[in-house]
C-alpha cells in the first residue's frame, strides 16, 4: 500500500486553471483537494511552494520494444524514462518480435508490464491483413485501442489490402489509431531517390520521399472509411498542414468520432535540422518544413488537434550510424516530452493550462480512461510536480533510455520535473526511483 501525502501549497495546473491549493493522496486516489488541509491523520508533508503540480501525462503512442528488440529498449527501462519525465500512464505499440497480433501475445506483455513497468501502461493490439477475428476478440474495457499501420513503418504490418481495411473500420467497436502514410506514393518517391543518389541519399530528403502528399492520401482515406463506418478513429502523429483540413474543432473532444495526435518532435523540429542531426531525427512520418510545423502548431492550440505524445522510439546508436536507407526511423522522446513542451510555455507559445490539457485530459477523453488524466478528489493520484525555474542540460549521463542518446541532447531546459505520483505511490524523486512499487493495467470506459 503506498504511503499518504500531503502535497501542501502547490500551484494546481488543472482543467483549465492555475491555482494554489494542497493535495492530500491516500490510498493510491486524491482524497481532498483544498486550501490550509489538515488531515488528522499520519501523513508525510512535501513543501510545493513554488512548484507546479500536472496531471501525470499520459502518452498514447510509444514503442518500448519488449518483446524481442530488447536491445533498443524495455518495457522496463523506457518505463523509469517516463516517470523520470512526468509520464505516469503510457500506451504501447504492437511492431515488436513476435507482433502483437493474438490475445495470448497480448495478455503476455501485460504480464510483461505488472512486473516491470513503473509506470501505468495498456497495449494495443496489432492489426494485419489476416487477424480479423482475433482482433474482435479484444476487450474495449481493458485494451486501449487497435493499431492499424496504414503505411509501411513497420514492414509487415501494412495492411493494404481494401477489403481488410474495409473490414476493420466497419467492425471494430473500439478506438482504430492508425499511422497514415500511402505505401505506393513512398515507394515511388524512394526507387527515385535510389536511382539519382544511389546508397548516399541526403537525410535531408526523407521528407520528400516520405511526403507530405503521402501522408494526406492516406489519412484522407482513414478519414473516409470512418465516416463511412462511424468508426471511432484517432490519427497518430499528424506532421503536415494539408492534413488539418480533415478534422474538426467544432464539437467537443467527448463527442467527436475521429481526433488526431500531435508528436514532439514534429512541433519541435524541421526540415532545416537534417543537416545537423541527420538520422536522429529521422521518424516516419517525416518532420517537415518550418510551415508545416507551424501550421501543425495552428492546429493544436485550435483544437483541431486534440492530443500530444511522443512516438518514443529508441534504436541504438550503431542501428542510427547508417546510410540514409539502412538506418531505422525513429528516437527516444518520453523522458523530455512535458519539459519540452514547458520550454514552449517559456516561449509563449502555449499556456501551461494547454499542456495539461493536450498532454493529459484531452488524451484521458479521448481513450475514455478511467479516473485518470485530471487532478480530482476520487481519481488516483498520477501527478508530476515540477520546477519551472531548474535550468537544467540534457547529457548522455542524464537520459535515462536505455540506448543512451536523445536528439535533445545538449538541449537546456528550463524546467525540471521533481517528483512523479504514480496511482499514489511516489514512483521518482528528484533523481531517485522507488520501484517497490510497479504501475497499473489501465481501465476504460467504452
């Protein structure tokens, strides 16, 4: 049983305002939130006087590579990196070895997870061209949602076929997140490529062989087939302006059939950064230009875009050291995501009330999870309590994933997360982990 806390004169950064109030969690859960609380109970103190108390994020895309890619990351180690990073719940993607495709694979991983992850977790399960059946099987109250790779990031996962896609969308009766890249359009685009470049191919022109207009035919034909259907789809990692055109910012989040996902790295980085940081910041779908990120920033903060994460992907630094086609799309994100996101506050570019919105309420709604996602009397207690005036640098000895780079390092931050509240137990404090602890198999209400 975790212990009770007393998080005393903090600044609340929940649903919608900034206030000064103590928190009292007992029991894993917020049991009252108020002004001057004095429990007549056992409790420890922690002084939070001129801290900021988030929601714990929730990110709904990673890739923690367990099992069978344990070279590049655990289910484990990116678990520490997240809760290390204000990350409390994460929700992780099927491309591992074997793929996530059957109900016993993935009861397997949540076992993988009680074990293992500090963090609160659920698992998609995968769809293919062949695993229909095995897929309807999937329980909505304790599955996140099915992942359909409408592109080819992950090789055999593509489902291409019309009539498979057809299927799924007219079928599933849960939340369908899909990548969103036309597979014919990047083939075309590469076999040019390799034909005026050969095996030296610029980083610089992933995003031009993994295009904008790729992205837009895919997700344009995502967004068709759910409206056909009435199918409840969430489009992960939107990286172009042209793509904002499919969604809608006039229905409230509760109530919307289709939602889309805004990555870090594609409101953080551009096409201009190729040049100096090549494959570290090569991910599918590509980041592109300064105006696509700047429309994609457009989207957020208009609602259109509904939700932030990280796609946190790690490979190794060997697997990243290749030529252009050899090296793996995809990089470790999850331990900076919600200190990158206050260095924009820092900019001006967001409010702190739309961090916590975007970052942990909005992704609570759309996933229907569980007394989550929010600072309430009831709901388990999952907060980060952070520091906005800690500058602090991204170093190799301070990331925490296990393939030891970050395309932030060297980055400094001017904010520091100090202590994170998973389900009530303090799981991270001020560079210290308490894992007697693990997280909890998340719940939703479809």
């Amino acid at each position: 049983m975790s212990e009770t806390y007393l998080i005393k004169a903090g600044t609340l950064v929940n649903e919608g305002t900034v206030s000064h109030k103590d928190v009292l969690i007992r029991n894993e859960c917020i049991e009252q939130i108020g002004e001057s609380l004095e429990p007549k109970i056992n409790y420890k103190e922690i002084n939070a006087v001129g801290k900021y108390l988030f929601p714990g994020v929730i990110d709904d895309q990673v890739h923690f590579r367990e099992p069978g890619l344990t070279h590049k990351g655990e289910i484990y180690t990116e678990a520490k990196a997240a809760v290390a990073g204000g990350v409390t719940s994460f929700m992780e993607m099927p491309n591992v070895q074997p793929q996530t495709l059957t109900q016993t694979l993935l009861e397997e991983k949540y076992e993988i997870g009680r074990k293992k992850s500090l963090a609160n977790y659920s698992f998609y399960i995968g769809a293919s061209n062949e695993n229909l059946e095995e897929v309807l099987k999937t329980d909505p109250r304790q599955v996140c949602g099915v992942k359909v790779f409408m592109g080819s990031s992950t090789g055999d996962m593509l489902v291409d076929d019309t009539q498979t896609l057809e299927r799924i969308f007219s079928r599933v009766p849960m939340l369908v997140a899909t990548h969103c890249e036309d597979e014919q359009t990047i083939r075309t685009n590469m076999a040019q490529a390799l034909q005026k470049y050969g095996q030296d191919i610029p980083f610089e022109k992933h995003p031009i062989i993994r295009s904008a207009e790729a992205c837009y035919l895919s997700s344009s034909r995502a967004v068709s087939l759910a409206k056909k259907y009435g199918t409840r789809l969430h489009i992960l990692h939107i990286s172009t302006g042209k793509e904002l055109a499919l969604f809608n910012n006039d229905t409230p989040l509760s109530a919307k059939k289709i939602t889309a996902e805004a990555c870090i790295h594609h409101l953080w980085f551009s096409d201009e950064d190729y040049k100096q940081k090549g494959a570290l910041i090569k991910w599918n779908p590509a980041v592109k230009t300064p105006k696509d990120r700047a429309q994609i920033w457009e989207g957020l903060l208009l609602n259109k875009i509904d939700v932030i994460a990280t796609d946190h992907a790690p490979h190794t630094k060997a697997e990243k050291n290749q030529t252009y086609a050899r090296a793996p799309s995809g990089g470790p994100l999850i331990q900076h995501s919600l200190v990158a996101m206050l260095e924009f506050y820092h900019q001006g570019k967001i409010s702190l009330e739309q961090i916590a919105e975007k970052m942990s309420h909005a992704v609570a709604v759309c996933y229907k999870v569980q007394q989550r996602g929010f600072i309430r009397e009831g709901y388990f207690a999952d907060l980060a309590l952070v520091d906005l005036n800690c500058p602090w640098r991204v170093a190799s000895e301070n990331i925490l994933a296990k393939c030891g780079w970050s395309p932030f390092e060297g980055s400094l931050f001017r904010s520091q997360v100090e202590k994170t509240f998973v389900s009530g137990h303090l799981a991270y404090d001020a560079g210290q982990f308490d894992e007697k602890i693990k997280g909890k198999r998340l719940s939703f209400n479809p």
